[in-house]
C-alpha cells in the first residue's frame, strides 16, 4: 500500500491513497487541534466544536440539510477529538468525492457557530459526559491519565467539565479557530477507489484558499515520578475497574515497536499472559488486556480489567505479580510467544487496513503527529525487527525500573489500602 504526498502553498498537506479494489473511498480532514491545547477556561472546547461542526455552514445553514446531503449519497459521516488531534471523515462511493471534500471544507472554513445551537449542542455535550460517567470500563483510560498527568490539559478529560461546557461561547469558538485551524495544521487524507491528481487537484479546489497562521503550541509534559502512584474515583459498581501502568516514550521513539509487542504479549489476546492468568486460570475478571500508547512527548504500557469487587486487591497482585514475572529469568519471554505477538499485531493492523477509514487514520495520525509517514509494509518490518533480547530489556527497563500507576474506579473510599500492593 502506496501513498502520495504533495503540500499546498498554504501549508497544507494532502496524502492520497489509491486502493483500485475499492468503490468507496474515505476523505478525512485531520487537524493538530485536541484537548492538551486547550486552558481551564475552555476545556472541551475541542470535542464541542468537533460537534458544531455538522451543525450548519453558510453554505448548508443547518444540521439537516447537511445529513440529508451526506444520507442522499448513501455516505457515512462522523468526527472524534482526542488529545492531539481532531478528524472529520466521510466514507461514500467514489464517484462522490467531489462532494466530500466540498462539504468537509465548508464544515471547517464556513461555520454558523449560531447561539441557538450552542445552546441546544450544550445539552448533548452534557449527555455524552453522563453517558462516559455510566461506562467505567471507558472511564478508566481518563481516570488513569488524570493520574499520570495530574492537573494540566493531558490529565483533563476530552469531553470537559459540565460547568465550563455550559459558559462556552460563540466567541470561545471564533478564538479556538483562530488559534489552531491553520491550513498548515491540517492535513487531508483519501484513501479508496481514486486516482491520485485527480483527489489532490480536488484538495486544492476545496483548501487551497484556507488561511496559514502561526498556532497555538502546547504545555510539554515532564515525565518525572520518583514513586508508585493511585488514584481512586468512588463510584457504586457492579465491577471494579482497573488500570495498571507505567510511563515508557513518545511516538517518535523506536522503541514503540518493541513496547507494543510486549503488551501484546502480557495482553493483547486471548492466548496472552494476563488473559490466561487473571480471567481463565482465576476467573477474575471478563476483560483484560494491556496496550502501549504514546503521545508527542510521552507514552504509557497500561493494563485495564473490570472485576468482581470482592475480588479487587487479589486481581491488583496478579496484575503487578505478571509484570514482575515477565522480567524474571525463571518467567522470561519464550520465542514462541515473541513470534505470536508479532503476528498477533501484524495481522490485527493488516485487517483494519481493509477499511479505508481506518487507512486514512493511519496516515494523518503520521503526518500530523511523527517525524516521517510510513507505509504498511515499513510498519510490519519494523515489527518484524523486534528481537527476544529487546523486548526483555523493555520489560526490565519498564516494568521493572519504572514506578507503577494505579488508577480504580469502583467501592473504594481511598486508595491507602492498595498502595501497598504496588510498592516496589
């Protein structure tokens, strides 16, 4: 799988991705805009403007007439913000990317932004909180972040604080804008069914007129913890949830590779370590599995499970008792399941290329977020190239070396009775 790369004279650059199997074809617009950009007064902001966003442009001035257009093409259409950055996408046959595009950049260059539907998308954005709220095995990723990175943009949730949602005004909107969608912090990817000067010259029709500015930067995280951390949100649940972790390194590093095959093999299956361990061995939990993560400057190892809360310490002992052993010589790392791991990762990212908005996701988290892009195959070499020795060094280096991160949400009025169980 090929791509092609060209940069507007604004700045903004265009990725194509020709799949000649392919009758669809996914146009994403990505921008370098997320929540770690954003101050108290306006958390959420990012997540709430990615809703605004279908809510009217000059051109289509309401919500319905944008679905209906998006519906009358048989396309899908939806967006998601995170940290650092922020995807809009429609998934439609081919023969309409015309029309993609031409909706996509009005969405981000023509917004109404009219109080009326802030208002009414204010009580949306509060739903969806609850809702996040009443999901704890999605909650504990928040929480667990909240604890490594504290009180600053990357420890705050995505989706903000009900009570600054509620204040947030057309101009907090205008200001956003103003401060990170500049057309070199934007990149448009396609993907599917297309030829390659056809979709850019179409690019240039539909952004080539975006204005460049200088963005907004953002706070750097300072990955310096001297000793084993908990935080516990007290929530009445049938389920205790937990996540395990430790920091490890940013995206740009190469050791990423090595990392993700070592939380594929402590949980990245049902043959895996912890899953054999905690839930068919012990019958601890319903899910368990462990992923590495990294940010621009930072990244996590972390484990997650939900289990019975009578059982809650005795899961914790296992989870910190696995990483023990996964550095022991007595417990170490089998070429066997080296080889699994990596065929385990390998084949789970070759079938979400299958889809072409999963391609389109690959390539603009790359060109937004990493020093260079890469195709597929170069990912899959990469994998290939961990060896034994390195990912043992990870997990002595990682597991062994670097203080544990304990985040819970369930029954627990504090969490002075589990720091014990994940003291060195």
């Amino acid at each position: 799988m090929q791509f092609n790369r060209t940069v507007l004279k604004n700045g903004l650059r265009v990725l194509t991705i020709p799949m000649p199997s392919f009758e669809s074809v996914t146009v994403m617009v990505m921008v370098g805009a997320g929540s770690r950009y954003e101050t108290k007064e306006n958390n959420g902001i990012s997540h709430f403007l990615e809703h605004m966003a279908f809510k009217g442009t000059k051109k289509r001035p309401s919500a319905m007439i944008i679905s209906g257009t998006i519906d009358g093409i048989g396309g899908e259409f939806n967006a998601f913000t995170s940290k650092e950055t922020t995807g809009y996408y429609i998934k439609s046959s081919a023969s309409h990317i015309d029309l993609c595009l031409d909706i996509l950049s009005d969405m981000i260059s023509n917004l109404l932004l009219e109080e009326s539907e802030i208002k009414k998308e204010k009580g949306v954005i509060l739903e969806e909180i609850n809702l996040y709220e009443d999901t704890p095995a999605r909650k504990i990723g928040d929480v667990y972040e909240r604890l490594l990175y504290g009180d600053t943009p990357m420890g705050w949730d995505t989706a903000g604080e009900k009570d600054i949602i509620l204040k947030i005004t057309r101009k907090d909107f205008l200001d956003y804008l103003g401060s990170l969608y500049s057309s070199d912090n934007i990149t448009v990817v396609i993907a599917g069914g297309i030829q390659d000067k056809k979709a850019s010259s179409l690019v240039e029709k539909y952004f080539g007129k975006m204005k460049r500015f200088k963005t907004k930067t953002f706070l750097p995280i300072i990955d310096k913890q001297e000793k084993p951390s908990v935080l516990v949100k007290y929530k009445k649940t049938e389920q205790v949830h937990i996540a395990l972790g430790v920091r490890t390194v940013p995206i740009s590093d190469p050791k990423r590779y090595s990392l993700s095959v070592l939380s594929a093999i402590l949980g990245g299956g049902m043959s895996s370590r912890l899953f054999h361990e905690i839930r068919e061995k012990r019958g601890l939990a319903y899910y368990v599995r462990t992923h590495s993560d990294q940010y621009q400057d930072s990244g996590s190892i972390v484990s997650l499970a939900g289990v019975d809360p009578k059982r809650a310490e005795e899961a914790i002992k296992v989870l910190v008792e696995e990483y023990r052993k996964i550095q022991s010589p007595k417990y170490k790392i089998q070429k066997s399941e080296l080889t699994k791991a990596k065929e385990f990762l390998k084949g789970h990212l070759i079938l979400e290329m299958e889809d072409s908005r999963s391609v389109t996701s690959f390539y603009a988290m790359q060109e937004l977020l990493e020093k260079q892009v890469d195709n597929l195959n170069e990912v899959l070499v990469q994998i290939d190239k961990v060896g034994l020795d390195e990912v043992q060094e990870m997990a002595r280096s990682y597991l062994g070396k670097e203080p544990l991160n304990l985040a819970v949400i369930g029954n627990f009025e504090d969490g002075q009775s589990l720091e014990k169980l994940i003291q060195s």
